[in-house]
C-alpha cells in the first residue's frame, strides 16, 4: 500500500479540440497495493485557485484510456479535480474487448479485490489532490459500464462519499441485497432503457432493492438507447453512442453535484 511515484505534467490542449479553451494539468500517479502498481491520472484546470470538490472516475472496461482521459477532463472543466483510476494495473492494459473482458471479470468475480482497489484510489485521490486544491470533504464517485458497477460496489462498502454516478453501469452485484443499505452517498444511475446487457430485469432487481434502503438514490432511463451511450466510439447494436442521450445524462450528474456542492 505504497504510494511509490507521483509524476507531474502539463499539457495543451490543441485548438481542434472541444477542450481547447480550458488547459489543463495532469497529474500521473503511480501507487501500489497487494504487490501491484497502477497508474491512475488526475486532471483538473490549474487557473481556478479556489479549493473545489472532486470526482473519482472509474473508465469502461478498456482502463484508462486516452477516450478515458478525454472524459475525465470533460468531468473536470472549470470546477472540479478529476482522477481517472486505473483498477487493472499497469501490466495490464488491454487492446480489444476480449482482453478488456477478461480484466473486467477477474474484478467482477472477486468484489473484495473491486472494493480495495476502488478505495485504495479514493485514498491516493484525496492525498494527492489535496495540496492542489482538493476539498476532500467533497468527494464524488462517477464510472461508465464496467466503472459504474465498481463505483456502486464502491459505495457498498459504507465509504464517504457525497454521490456516486453510474453511466449504464452493472446493476446487479453479489453484494447489493446484502450492503446496498450500506450506502451513505447519493446514488444516480443513469441508464439506456434498451441496453441488452443489462435488463430490465436487472433494473427492476436493482430498484426493489434499493426501496428497501434509505439511500437518496434516482434511476433515470433514456429512450432509443442502449449500452455505452456516453461512448463515441460505441458503434454496435448493443453498444452506441447517443449524444442527446449523452448529453441528457452528463447535465443530471452536474445538476446532482451542483445541488450538493453550490452554495
């Protein structure tokens, strides 16, 4: 549970791209738990010197990514510390979806590993952050499909967090009818209400759960949408980007965070 290497970098944005009126820092961190180094990134906009909350990202099943990355400053722009967490270890990085497969279930079917890893970066996030500006009492929690389910497992665990936003993540887990009542933090799902890989059963599962909790918790479905909507290079039957849908579902995790963090 070493924290082995932090790295700082700066990069411009080019002009082409949608973020090229912010310029953003990048903070590479190395840590390690269990034997295992990873390499998660934190992304914030260095010219806003106020102290601001911070977002916990956790990406698709494809780790982090420079798709990733592209997210996790959009998260960022102005207001928030944004870090892209890397949950398979820097040996592993994988390059088509069987691989990503593979990395995602060794997690999915070892929850306590999903957990300690999860947190570990929630740790690494708060103690990095925090002398750039971070006010670690903020915190949120934010993962697309492979990462929506960890950051509900996350939250499982009782961690302090003020939100966690799941984009057409896994709803069902081992744990849920177990420890969803565990959850302290306010929970958003954000999902395609066509998405064949997790179904409607699954929504209904997760949402009898949940009524049985006091946990503040919303689930909003999207018309004509199924998985990975927020994914621009999601092109299947299965899988693919909607960008009314997209844009539908980034304005009510601000809106969630606004709510909690505007005063």
């Amino acid at each position: 549970m070493k924290l082995i290497l932090s790295l700082l970098a700066t990069f411009a944005l080019t002009s082409g791209s949608a973020f090229a009126e912010h310029h953003f820092e990048k903070r590479v961190v190395l840590y390690e738990l269990d034997g295992v180094t990873f390499e998660s990134t934190i992304v914030y906009e260095p010219d806003n010197d106020e102290v601001r909350p911070g977002i916990l990202m956790v990406p698709n099943w494809m780790g982090p990514t420079e798709a990733s990355l592209e997210k996790a400053m959009k998260m960022a722009g102005d207001d928030y510390f944004v870090m892209m967490v890397d949950m398979y270890g820097t040996d592993t990085r994988p390059t088509n979806g069987s691989e990503a497969g593979a990395a995602a279930g060794k997690l999915r079917s070892d929850r306590n590993l999903m957990r300690a890893r999860a947190a570990k970066a929630l740790e690494v996030f708060k103690a990095e952050a925090a002398p750039l500006g971070l006010n670690v009492k903020e915190v949120a929690a934010a993962g697309f499909c492979f990462g929506g389910g960890t950051v509900l497992e996350l939250g499982r665990t009782g961690e302090s967090l003020d939100a966690i936003v799941s984009f057409h993540g896994d709803l069902i887990s081992p744990t849920l009818e177990a420890d969803a009542a565990k959850t302290t933090a306010k929970v958003l799902v954000l999902h395609g209400a066509d998405d064949p890989y997790v179904s409607q059963e699954d929504v209904e599962t997760f949402v009898s759960t949940m009524q049985d909790t006091e946990v503040d918790w919303q689930l909003v479905q999207y018309s004509d949408t199924v998985h990975s909507f927020t994914n621009p290079e999601a092109n299947s039957d299965g899988s693919r980007y909607n960008p009314t849908s997209s844009k539908r579902a980034f304005a009510a995790m601000h809106n969630l965070l606004e709510e909690l963090w505007d005063e």
